[in-house]
C-alpha cells in the first residue's frame, strides 16, 4: 500500500494516537487514566499540527486566499462595528454633555416668556426649560475671511452661550460657557466645510455701514445643530458682542427648549400638547430624536456600506472555506479512507480537518481584528471631529466581539461541512481515490462551430460548474458592492433626486417662514413680482398650515399640509395623481403609512374648527420634514400657518444661481435658493461620503477580484496539471491552452458581472431605499415601502466603465496566473 | 548502411538528458528508419521513456541534437514543437490520457480540429473511420468511464492516427491491459506497420518486443543491445519470442 506521509504517521502512531513512552493504547481502562488524559492530547495536538502544517504547504493558493477572505472579513467586521459604536457612543456622549433638549421649538416674532412659564406649570414632565436667544444674520452680512455666506443655505445666528443646560462643547468635549469679546466661537461645520482656523476674522456688517470684526476663537461641537443637514448654525459670541450687533443688524429668533422627567414615553405627547396650547410656535419643532439621526445619517450610511461589504465578503469568504475544504477532501480521500481502514475514529479524523481550518480561522480573525481596529480611526475621522470621542471599554470589547462572532460562524460552518466525513467509507475511498472526476457533458466539441479553445473552455465550465460557483460569487459580489455604492451616490446627486423631496421640477426655490402678521403681506408681494419677472415662466406659491388628523392607531397627530395649485410644476407622484379641490388630498409615503390608510380612502383632516373627510388620491416621495407631509388645496386663511413655498421656473439658458441671488436680495427676509444649490447643500455631504465610499468600494471590489482570479486560476492549474499535459502531448500550444483558461474565467466573469448588476440594479435599488425608510421613520419602518427611490443610474459608469475594469483587471490577472501553465508537462503524468 | 541514413526518419545524435544533475541518457545514438518497427527495452530507470519523450521533442533534451523529418528539434520554439509533434507525431500512452470532459469521439478529433488541417465535417469522418477500423465505432458517444481499458486504447490509437503522423510513439501501451486486449492492440499496430506506419514503442513485455522488427535494449541511458529480427508475418511467434528471450540472456540482460 502506498501511504502518503501524513497517512504513515497516522499508522505509526496507532488508534491511540500516542507516542510518549508509557502510553496506552486503550486509554479508557486502568487506574493510570489520569495519566493518559494528561499526556495523550499533548500528543495528539502535536500530531495533528504537524499534519495541518503539511496541507497549508501543498495548497498554499488556496489556503492563502482562504485567509486574505476571512482576514477581510473580520477587519471591515470589526471596523464597521467599532464605527457604529464609536458613533452612537459619541453622539449619545455628545448629547449627553452638552445636556440636548429634549424638545426644542423654533419661534420667530412677538415672544412672551411668562406665558410658556404659566404653561409649563401646569405640565409635571418638564423638569427645566429655557429659552435661547438666536441673532440670524443675513449671509450676506456675514464674512468668514472676507468671504460673504450668499450661497450657503446654513442660517447663522449669534448665541451668547448657555452655561448650564443646552452647552456648546469644544474639541476636547469641555463645555464653552463663555467667549471673549471681540471673540466668535464657530460650529466645526465652518471649520471642515469653510476650511477656517483660530484666527481667522468673522466680520459683521449692515445696511447702514456698520462692520464689527470678530476673531475666531476656537470651534465648537453643537449637540443639536451639528451636521449640515440640520441647516441652523449657533455662532457663540460675548454678551457685549451679541447686543452691539442686534442693535444694528439681524432676526431675533427664540429657541425654546424643554428637558422632560422620561422623553422616552413623553415627548410625542408633549409635543402634541405644546402645539395644541397655541403657544409660540412659528418655527419647527424637533426633538432628540431628529438630532439624533440628523447626526448619524452621514456615518451611518457609511458604516452600512462598510458592514454590506463585510457580509457579503464573510459570505465569499465561507464559500471560498467550501471549496478549499472539498478540494482538500478530494486530495486527502484516499488518505481519509486509509486513516479509516485502520481503524482511527471518523472523530479523530475529523478534528485532523478541524485544527487546520480552525488554526486559518484563528490567524485570519487575529491578524483581521489587528487591522480592522487600525482601520477604525480613518472611519471615524469625521464622527471624532463632528462628535469627539466616547471613551470606553465599549469601543474595544464591540469590534472583538463582532470579530469572534465572525470566528464562530466560520468554525460552526466547518463542523457542518465536516460532517460528510462520516459519509466517506474506508472502502469505497481506498478503491475509488477520488470523489469528483469531471463529468462529460451533453456538449459536442465535434458538433460546434466555435473555435476549439473556446469550445472547449465553455464546456468545461458546463460540465463542472460547481467548481467556478465560487468564481461567480466572487465575481457577482464584486460587481455588486462596486456598483452599489455608485448608484447610491449618483441618484442622490442625480437632477432628478429633487423629486424625491416633495418638490416638482422646479429651478429656484423660494423659502419663506411665517414670522407674524407681515408674513403674509410678504408672500403676497413675492408672488406678485416673481410672476411678472420676465424669465420667469411659471410659478407654484403654496402655503403650508398645520392641521389635526388621526393616525392608524385613532391617536391625534399633527400633519402639514402644503396648499396651492399642485398642477403647476407638478412633482412625480409615487401612485395617484395631485390633489385639484380641497375635497382631496395626495401624502407622502412615510405620512400614508402613518395613517394607516391607503389610496382611494378618506382621512379625517381638521379643517376651519370641523372634522373633514378627505380623500386620498395620491402619494409620493418626501423626504423633507421628517418625511411625513401633505398637499391639498385647503383655505388657509384662519388656519395655523407655518411656512410659505414658491416654486420658481426659469426660462431656458437662465443662470439659476444668479437669479436666486438677485431675488434674494430683493425678496428678504424670505430665502431664495437655486434649486441644483439647495440640494448639493442639503445632501451634499451625504453624496461626498457616499461617493468617497464607493470609490473604496470599487478598489475593494476590484482588489478582491483580482486576487481570487489569480489564486483560482493557479489552483484550477494545479488541479488540471492531467488534462494540460495531455493536451500538451497531443501538440496542443500554450496560446491554445492560455485561451482556454481565458474563455473560462472570462465566461464566468460575464455571467457573474451580469448577474451582480442586476442584482445592484434590483436588491440594491431596494437596499438604499431600506435605508432611507430607517433614517426617516426608524427600524420600524422597515419593509413599509415608504421609501421608493428609482436609482438614478450613470449608464455609461454602472453598465459599463465600472464592469469593463472589472473585466480588465481579471483579463490581466488571468493572462498573468496562466503563465505558469508552461510548467505542467507530460512529466507530470508519467511520474505519477 | 548507406541506404538505411537515406531513409532515415528520425536521427538522434549525442543524445544527452540529466534530471538534477543526475544522467539519465547518456550521448546516445539512434536512427530510426522509415516504416520500421521498434520496442525499446530496458529495466526500469534505464532511460526508455525519456528517451521517447526526448526525441519526440515533448522533453527539452540536455545535450546532442535530433533530426526528423529533416528539422532540427534542437532549434524548434516550443510552438513549432507543438505544431509538429500534433501533424507529423502520434502517441499512445499506457494509462491512455484521455480527456475525462469529452466523449470517445470528441477525443479523437480534438488534435484533428487543433491542426485544423481540413475541413471539420472531413475530419470527423476521418475519426469514425479509424474507430471503425479499430473496432470501437458504436462507442463515439460514450463518456471515458464508459469503456473497458482495451477499448479505451483503441480509442487512444485512433487519436494518435487522425492526423496521419510519420510516425506513432508507444509509451508501454499494453502495459495495463490483459494479455487478450494486449494481443488484439498488438494485431492493430501490426496492421498499420505492414502498411507503412512507423513505430517506435516503449515495453517491458518480450511479447510485445517478438511482434516488432527491431529491437533495442537500454541500460543507464545507453544502448548495450541492437537486434533485428525482420517483421512479423503473423507465423512463428512462439520462435521469435523465444530467440528474442535467448538474446536478451546472451547479453547478460
């Protein structure tokens, strides 16, 4: 019998495994048994490592492809998960420092203090409120390095700082209680988007000449106001500072905030209460909730993508683990049955099998978790400088925890595959040596016309698909976690993606609050001039009240409801049409869901004091105002109004962002944006991490696919060393065989390229809108379908720049492995 | 002799092979003459299918130079190699090497389609006319675990044939078939020699040897033995068998 090494040692060291002296080759009996247990394992350990060490040397490609796969794995496992909890950690640390509102409502015009006080009294949940003083100047009066902020859409307002509740914190999380005069302490927004620094000089001006010049003294972290979506920005500046220049310029705006006993269970009911007790309310009005996820938006989405990645590489990366175990049993059958023919328990047998991949597993999670935990400050960077850092045991014991749970997984899959050991007898193993020869298929090379290299490297893949399924995985999932990322960004920067924010298509937005009675008088003049503007060719002024409604549970809600004539620049409808009479109403996604209700039904809205029922003849995306919004055609007049919009479209060749910027000046205090700048500005920063995670996920992608072509094509040449010889032998060249490893792969890849983009195309459509559903109403949203976002896809870089370096990029690793075909010959075959 | 280099179709000179600085030829001399048949002898390690695979040109030689078909193997690239070992050059193998993914019929084309020499439909006819011959015609379909060993090698002959070489190499092609299917491999061969194939096999069996018309010996990568003994006519092959033995006893072999 012709043993290999491994089976020899096996033999020589007996059932029992033991070579020490004194060893007992029936270690269940006698009274020396504790003996035994001592030394046998020892023995047996030392054995099997031997053995373990022998197989990672004969398949090194394989093996080390196996470890890259799980060491990936672990690392963006254990990154992601030590950036969402450095993130949470952060923000809650965060919110808990600076001791957040818990609600905070806007309120701009007359202002009385005593009458929230007397409200308040009667309300045992508040345990404090307070109210804040917000200076909003006009970007236009505000200079950061001689810079006007014209375009910005961030509304700046001086603050005199809090010193006990509602703190600004700065960098080092301590809170900023006072600022010198002649100081202004800035949002880090400035810092990072304006690229300031301390030093720098902020000037103040006005209409009548005035100009203060403030130095820039440090930057702060504020709890609720921090990331660029929420777009109020609170400028500390000395009490002296603050009244010097509210007497020459500026809006005076109160921000009442309010800390409950338990916002847990409070705050949605408070918040009911407040805005039923007409107290002053013309401004939003938000909770810690909406900070909350305004915060983690931006990390948030980036972490999903690092975590996406993850699996699906743990995914790979198990398959990868399939294969290399059933090439291993394929190489090692012969040896297997020989182990069982002389007698070694398919236990013992099996635990051969299970210290190699779970010494792999071991390395692979070790070395992962190392660098994941190093990769770990390069993807919080941003959360560090918005937030700072949690410290805590939580930020070490989270990622080491998510990188064992990984381990786990892989060895709980080992134990499954290793059960076929048992399906293995010691008999058919040693007759038949090995357990999968390549089947004929039902393809006849002489019935083709194709090329014989072509032809025969499809039919290779034909008749033993199982062994490319990883290849295709490898290269699905490659296509997917490239194209993802991509069309996520593309569609949230995409022209269109205005639709999705419940306005139509329109080139310049004007905003407007309402402030108090002049309001209207406001809106009323603007409506007036932009519709006889020369450039202008259409308009939608809509005005937005706030009515009672009751939500799916029977509960009382609030709900905005925009007024105007919704057929002028109309916005694309998800379902249904727009509302033409105030006997109907269209709601957003997220506000349908809400309401329990759906097309066709009617929704009890309160309109002039009475109940009526309206009913719905359309939904569509928004994802403005916390997502849940309306549009009717209701009087407004006697209602409670909160805000005014009018929609602007320009005629063709007009410069958008000029003409904002001349209405602007014209039409204050309302806020005129060009529609193309409001939206970079408002998911601007979303896209720029979107974009920077898609281009690392594209390298990834790429680097991934790349390797495991080049380990697959150096594994698939070993194995067919046979077959290459004997082509070789018959006169077959090396172009010939080159080509046919080319078709091959290269067929694979274009299946899988297919299958990945439409799979990105498909699940991942749905993915980003997942996304979107938890970020607007929370986990529990998930699966409501109040996120349905088409993606916007690039054709020319989804369809086909981004495939065709994939297919570049395996082309030249497969050329490149199979250059070591000219190695096999027919040597190979006659030293057998 | 003189005749005998005119018609020389395979001319191997100072042939020399060592693996790891071991020798395994040794400056050999052989010529093999057009329409010859030859079994190539020797105890195991003396260098036999080395030396097949050397002057096939399918093994890079360390030393000494071949001539066939007029060329220099020497200065061929490994395409030209390739190119003339699949027209001029056929083999049959002991354990056969057949290519597991295709059927018995597709495996006899295959070096056929790669020389590409005419057109497919012509080739394939060629192929089914060889297995007729050989007597396998109603297995073309089948899969290669879908036959007997000494069909298998039938099938293997008519791979080497299909693109009509100069001459066919035999690395011990009996070696694994019973004596039956041995006879019956040994009657083709024997028919395709009468008809002018030259043949060149490696054997261990003096069986095999009595059926051919030459025989060498090698021991140590050199040739210690050269004997003719004409062809078989298909009489008298206990006598040729049991004077080849003598021979190899006389030599000490």
């Amino acid at each position: 019998m012709n043993l290999s090494p491994r089976a020899r040692s096996v033999a020589r060291h007996g059932e029992g495994g033991v070579d020490e002296p004194g060893g007992d080759q029936h270690p269940a009996v006698g009274a020396d048994g504790q003996v035994l247990r001592r030394g046998q394992p020892a023995g047996r350990w030392r054995m099997y490592g031997r053995m373990a060490a022998r197989d990672f040397s004969r398949n090194r490609g394989v093996t080390a492809a196996l470890v890259v796969l799980m060491m990936l794995s672990v690392m963006l496992g254990t990154a992601s998960a030590g950036t969402l909890v450095r993130l949470i950690g952060a923000s809650s640390d965060l919110m808990e420092q600076a001791d957040a509102p818990h609600v905070a409502q806007l309120h701009v015009g007359a202002f009385d203090q005593a009458e929230v006080d007397r409200w308040v009294a009667g309300r045992p949940e508040v345990v404090h409120h307070q109210t804040m003083l917000l200076l909003g100047i006009d970007g236009a009066n505000l200079l950061f390095d001689g810079e006007p902020q014209t375009a910005s859409i961030q509304q700046n307002s001086l603050v005199v700082p809090n010193t006990e509740r509602d703190l600004l914190l700065d960098l080092d999380n301590r809170p900023i209680t006072q600022v010198e005069p002649g100081g202004i302490v800035l949002p880090v927004y400035h810092q990072v988007e304006g690229d300031l620094e301390v030093g720098d000089t902020v000037r103040i001006t006005a209409a009548d000449g005035f100009a203060k010049d403030l130095t820039i003294a440090g930057f702060a972290r504020d709890s609720i106001m921090n990331p660029a979506i929420a777009s109020s920005k609170r400028l500390a500046v000395a009490p002296s500072d603050f009244e010097e220049v509210r007497a020459r310029t500026g809006e005076v705006e109160q921000l009442v905030e309010f800390w409950l006993d338990d916002p847990a269970t409070q705050t949605a009911g408070f918040k009911k209460a407040y805005q039923d007790a007409q107290l002053p309310q013309a401004g939003q009005m938000v909770d810690s909730n909406t900070f909350q996820i305004l915060t983690m938006i931006g990390d948030g989405m980036v972490a999903a993508v690092v975590i996406l990645v993850s699996m699906l590489l743990l995914v790979v990366g198990v398959l990868c683990l399939r294969f290399s175990f059933l090439t291993a049993v394929e190489q090692d059958y012969r040896e297997i049955g020989v182990l069982k023919a002389i007698g070694v328990a398919p236990r013992d047998v099996r635990r051969i099998y299970l210290t190699k991949y779970a010494l792999l597993a071991g390395i692979a999670s070790g070395v992962g978790l190392l660098a994941g935990l190093a990769v770990i400050p390069l993807l919080t960077r941003n959360i560090t400088r918005y937030m700072g850092t949690a410290s805590g045991l939580a930020n070490w014991i989270v990622p080491t925890l998510a990188a064992v749970l990984i381990f786990v997984v892989l060895v709980l899959f080992m134990l499954v595959l290793l059960r076929r050991f048992n399906r293995i007898s010691a008999v058919t193993a040693l007759r038949a040596g090995a357990t999968s020869q390549p089947r004929a298929t039902r393809l006849r090379l002489h019935r083709s016309r194709m090329p014989v290299h072509l032809r025969l490297g499809t039919m290779d893949v034909v008749g033993r698909w199982p062994i490319y399924l990883l290849l295709f995985f490898v290269f699905a999932v490659s296509t997917f976690i490239m194209i993802v990322p991509v069309n996520s960004a593309t569609t949230a920067t995409a022209p269109g993606f205005i639709n999705y924010m419940g306005i139509g298509a329109v080139d310049v937005r004007v905003d407007l609050r309402h402030d108090d009675a002049t309001s209207p008088e406001q809106f009323e003049r603007a409506v007036e001039q932009l519709g006889s503007e020369p450039d202008v060719t259409a308009i939608s002024p809509m005005v937005t009240t706030r009515h009672d409604t009751l939500d799916r549970d029977g509960i009382a809600a609030s709900l905005y409801v925009e007024n105007g004539d919704h057929t002028l620049l109309p916005l694309t409808y998800a379902d249904g049409r727009a509302p033409t009479d105030s006997s109907e109403i269209a709601l957003s996604l997220l506000a349908l869901h809400q309401s329990g209700r759906s097309l066709g039904d009617t929704v009890p809205i309160t309109v002039g004091g009475q109940v009526n029922a309206l009913t719905i003849v359309g939904s569509y995306q928004d994802i403005t105002h916390g997502g849940s919004t309306a549009k009717s055609v209701l009087p407004t007049d006697g209602e409670e109004t909160m805000w005014y919009v009018i929609g602007v479209q320009l005629a063709g060749g007009t410069d958008a962002t000029a003409t904002a910027q001349t209405y602007g000046a014209q039409l204050a205090p309302a806020r005129v944006s060009a529609i193309e700048q409001w939206r970079d500005q408002t998911l601007g920063p979303i896209a720029d991490q979107l974009t920077i995670a898609a281009g690392v996920d594209a390298v990834v992608a790429i680097a991934l696919a790349v390797l495991m072509t080049a380990l697959f094509a150096r594994m698939l040449l070993a194995r067919d060393a046979g077959p290459i010889a004997i082509q070789r032998a018959i006169g077959a060249d090396d172009t010939g065989l080159r080509q046919q490893y080319l078709t091959r792969i290269l067929l694979v890849l274009v299946l899988g390229v297919t299958v990945g983009t439409v799979m990105a195309n498909t699940l991942g459509e749905l993915l980003f809108n997942l996304m979107f559903e938890a970020m607007f109403g929370g986990f529990e949203m998930l699966f409501q379908g109040t996120s349905q976002i088409a993606f916007a896809v690039n054709p020319l870089l989804a369809s086909l720049l981004l495939p065709l370096a994939l297919l570049g990029a395996v082309a030249a690793a497969t050329v490149a492995s199979s250059r070591s075909i000219a190695a096999a010959s027919i040597s190979s075959l006659t030293t057998e | 002799m003189t005749t005998a280099t005119a018609t020389a179709v395979l001319d191997a000179q100072g042939l020399t092979k060592t693996f790891d600085g071991h020798p395994v030829l040794q400056g050999l001399d052989l010529k093999v003459r057009d329409g010859e048949f030859i079994a190539v002898m020797g105890p195991s390690g003396s260098g036999k299918s080395t030396l097949l695979y050397n002057i096939s040109g399918m093994d890079t030689m360390t030393g000494g130079n071949v001539q066939f078909a007029g060329q220099d193997l020497g200065s061929l690239s490994q395409k030209q190699l390739a190119r003339l070992r699949l027209t001029t050059m056929g083999f049959i193998f002991q354990h056969v090497y057949l290519l597991k993914n295709l059927c018995l019929l597709d495996n006899i084309v295959l070096p056929a389609y790669l020389a590409g020499l005419a057109p497919r439909a012509e080739l394939t006819q060629r192929a089914m006319a060889l297995m007729e011959r050989t007597g396998v015609a109603d297995l073309a379909d089948r899969d290669v675990t879908e036959a007997s060993g000494g069909q298998l090698q039938r099938i293997g002959i008519c791979r080497a044939l299909i693109n009509e070489p100069q001459i066919l190499f035999g690395d011990e092609p009996t070696g694994a078939l019973d004596s039956t299917a041995a006879t019956e491999i040994m009657d083709i061969l024997g028919e395709l020699n009468a008809e002018g194939t030259t043949i060149m096999l490696v054997t261990h069996d003096t069986k095999v040897a009595a059926r051919t018309s030459r025989v060498i010996y090698l021991v140590d990568g050199r040739i210690v033995g050269d004997r003719q003994h004409g062809p078989y006519t298909g009489t008298g092959l206990d006598q040729r068998h049991h004077e080849l033995t003598e021979w190899l006893l006389h030599h000490g072999l």
